[in-house]
C-alpha cells in the first residue's frame, strides 16, 4: 500500500515519461517536416543577373517579382531552371494581359490589319520601326485597326509592357468577279471596287440569253479570284458554281435578293420584309439610314456586321472552308450619287471592307523572327504557369524548430527526473 506522499511521486513520474515521449515525437515530426527555406528572390530590374547566379548555384526554388513580362530569353532561361528540376514561380501584380496579332490586309492597295487583346478602357500606343501609327482605347476586351503602310515589327505599349509582332504572310494577288444583271447597283459597285484598286471581271445579264463582260469573267477559281460579288439573279449554272467556290475556300457576297435555292443555302439568313429609309439625307455620320434594305432574318450560325433599330443590315457566315457575307442593302448607288462630299470615298471603302471580310487569303508565308512576342503574358502563364503570391512562396513565418541538442537534452532530463524519483522512494 502506497503513502499519500509515495502516489503523488508515482503520479509526477508518469508525467515526466509521457513529457518525455511528447518530445521525442515532437523530434521525429520535426525531422519529417519538409524543409522551409524561403525561396531565393529577384525583380524585373535584376533578373538577368539572377538568372546567372542560379544556374551556378542550383537554389532550391526562386521567385520572381515582375512589374513587366520577361523577354523571350529570359522566360526560356526560366523554363530552363524549371526543367532542370529547382521550382521556380512569379507573381506581377501591375501585369494585365495584352497580345498582339497582325496580318497583311486583303487589300490590292496594300496594309495591315491589327488585332489587340487588352483590357476594356486600357489605352494602347501602336507603333511600327519608324513610326507611332494610332493610340487604341480598348473596348470588349481588345480593338482593331486598319495601318495603310507598316515597316519592320509592329509594337503594342500598354504601360510598361509591351507586345511585338510582325507580319508573317503576305497576299497574292487575286480578281474580283461581279455577277448578276445590269443595273445602277452593279455599275457603281464594279466603279467602287475599281477605285479601291481591285481588278474586276464581271458577267452581267441584259435579257435572257443576252450578257455583257468585262475582262475575263471564266470559270470562278480560288487560283484566280479573291471573290465573287453576287448583284441581283444569277443562273442555275452560276449559282451551282458560286457554291463549289465558297466551299473550296472562296469568299461571295450577296446582295439584296437572292433566290437561288443554291445561294440561299450559302446565304447568312433569310430575307425578311422590306424596311424603309430611316432618313431623308445621307448623313455623314450615318449615310446608310438614308437607305432601304430587306432585312435579314440570320441563322444561329451567322455573325451580325451591321444593324439598324434592331434589324439585321449585315451578316456573314462560314460555309465550310469559306466565307459569306450578305448584304441587305440593294440601291446603295444611291449613297453614293446623293450624299455629300465624302460619299464617294465613304461608298468605295464600305465595299472595300465588305470584300476584304469575305476574300480568300491567298497567302505566302513568312518565317517567324526571333523578336517576336506577340502575348508576353499569356506565353509566362503557359511556360511558368498562374502567377503566385509572395507569401505562399514563403510560406510565412516557419515554426519554432529547436536544435537537436535542445532536444536530446530535455529528453535525458526528463528521463533522468524519472529515475532519480523512482530510486529514492524506493521503487524496483
């Protein structure tokens, strides 16, 4: 029978060994945990030469802070460091998507078309080798422009980050073949395109069985034509033609009516009723209110280009490897006689860009140069992956992790307490 005195040392033993094994599995937790070394830092001003100190040393991760999107050899010597087996991660608080996509314009008269990917309301300065070209503000995400005349690599600045690409096809040259009836409506669109540059062939029906041309109207072919422009009726023949064509990769336009079952099943949508002119002059600012279209009923399929009072004006569709583009519009020669000063110009360049929408691109291209960075942070996201926060990187505050002495030294107490306890009351 044990004292009062006795079970209480009993009861404080006890405790001294379970402290003990608390410690000890205390250091075996500590042994497992994996390391927390804080990774090894740099920002956009002195990465390069981080670069060339962790390639020597091998750090067990890097981090990057950018307040810009790396060049390309710095984002590949990156890749590299990552590949080679050190976790490397980056954050950039101040980076805001933006790319850049540029192409030869369908255009006889030469140009280039831009393409911009940046935030809505974010202002972004083109600029080609020699000059600034246009200050775009982006709306829906992005915005486009149309440059006359480029040289060397074009430049997108947005802050301080900058997207670079150039053009890396270039457009052989192709006709255009108008078909249809003879009427105002073909004259001046035959006269705009001309204008505009484009060589023109064209079969036009007078009477039945009677047809007047221009230059070498023949068989439609991609290898020879860039569009057909459809104005008014065309024969069974030339609608079973025009289809081959678009499906081949060709591009049509169709304007106003079309009844041919075979362009109807090209077409963007169904005609609809006839709406009336919303104006009685031809505006500057909007000269084709003053006009009458059928309004076209589109398909799910169909894009809307043009719109008035919730009325489709414009719409285009693919059909299989081409592209068509149907035109409400009928008598936009009268636009073109009855507006002001600018109407003739504004006349030739609504048809130029209708066409340019629907051409085949007959294309030569060219090899991509090694400046080009046309989306610097989406190509981060793709080689480094989503950035990171600098204080997961870290990990925060690490643990208190005593020595392994600290340890051993408590432990050897502990035990020796117990001992010392047990041999002086006796104990076996």
């Amino acid at each position: 029978m044990h004292s009062p005195a006795d079970t209480i040392r009993i009861h404080v033993e006890r405790g001294l060994r379970v402290l003990a094994l608390l410690v000890l599995a205390y250091a075996a937790w500590i042994a497992s945990r994996p390391a927390t070394d804080a990774a090894e830092r740099a920002s956009s001003a002195d990465l390069r030469a981080s670069l060339q100190r962790w390639t020597a040393a091998a750090p067990s991760r890097v981090h990057v802070e950018l307040d810009a999107p790396p060049h390309n050899e710095e984002r590949a010597w990156l890749r590299a460091l990552r590949r080679a087996g050190t976790p490397v991660s980056w954050s950039g608080r101040d980076l805001h998507p933006l790319a850049l996509e540029v192409a030869s314009a369908v255009d006889p008269l030469g140009g280039t078309m831009i393409w911009l990917a940046a935030p809505s309301g974010a202002r972004v300065a083109l600029s080609d080798a020699i000059a600034p070209i246009d200050t775009l503000v982006a709306t829906g995400g992005g915005g486009t422009a149309l440059a006359p005349a480029t040289s060397g690599r074009l430049t997108a600045a947005m802050g301080g980050q900058r997207a670079v690409a150039r053009v890396r096809d270039s457009i052989a040259s192709r006709r255009i073949l108008v078909l249809g009836g003879v009427s105002w409506e073909a004259k001046f669109v035959i006269t705009a395109l001309e204008e505009a540059g484009w060589p023109v062939d064209a079969r036009l029906t007078l009477a039945p069985g009677i047809a007047v041309s221009q230059g070498r109207p023949g068989a439609l072919d991609t290898a020879r034509h860039a569009a057909v422009i459809v104005v008014g009726t065309v024969t069974p023949g030339d609608a079973a033609g025009i289809a081959r064509y678009v499906r081949s990769g060709g591009g049509a336009v169709l304007a106003g009516s079309t009844s041919m079952a075979s362009l109807a099943s090209l077409a963007a949508g169904r005609m609809g009723a006839r709406v009336r002119p919303a104006s009685l002059t031809f505006a500057d600012d909007a000269p084709r209110r003053a006009l009458g279209f059928l309004a076209i009923l589109p398909r799910s399929d169909a894009v809307t280009l043009e719109q008035r009072d919730g009325r489709v004006a414009v719409a285009a569709r693919r059909v299989e490897s081409g592209r068509v583009v149907q035109i409400g519009y009928d008598e936009t020669w009268r636009w073109r006689l009855g507006g002001g000063g600018r109407a003739v110009d504004a006349h030739r360049a609504w048809w130029a860009a209708l066409v340019a929408a629907a051409a085949y691109r007959a294309v030569v291209e060219i090899p991509r140069q090694r400046d080009e960075d046309d989306a610097p942070v989406a190509r981060l996201v793709h080689v480094l992956g989503t950035p990171t926060a600098a204080e997961t990187v870290t990990g925060g505050e690490a643990p208190w992790a005593p020595s392994p002495a600290l340890l051993f030294a408590l432990v050897s107490a502990l035990l020796v307490a117990e001992i010392a306890s047990r041999r002086l009351r006796g104990a076996a």
